[in-house]
C-alpha cells in the first residue's frame, strides 16, 4: 500500500499544481484591449469652422453662376 501512495504522489502533485494554475488564470481579470489609448475620442483641434450652405445651394450651383 505505501508502494501505490509512493508511485501516485507525483501524479497528485502534478493535479494540484495544474488546478492552481487553472484557478488562476480565471480569477483574474481582462486584460485591455491592444488597440485601446488614453483616449478614445479622436477629437479635431478647432472644429467646424464653416457653416453649412442653405439647401439647394451647393458648390455645382455657385459654379455655373
């Protein structure tokens, strides 16, 4: 019997080292995205400086005036 417990020590070892592990790796945490920054808007410096042309009034008709 001490014979059985001898040879199966190694393989009980190895079960509690690999559930350790595994225990491990799900309790923690995500980890952020590769792509993510500081900031997630990429905003313009300054904005809209033009205002928007009137309906009917684009850049074809001031053309051909």
């Amino acid at each position: 019997m001490a014979i059985v417990a001898i040879l199966l020590l190694p393989v009980v070892t190895m079960l509690l080292y690999g559930m350790d592990r595994t225990e491990d790796w799900l309790a923690r945490g995500p980890k952020p995205p590769r792509h993510a920054r500081g900031r997630h808007l990429r905003l313009i410096h300054g904005g809209r400086r033009e205002t928007a042309t009137p309906a009917g009034r684009g850049e074809a008709d001031t053309e051909a005036a």
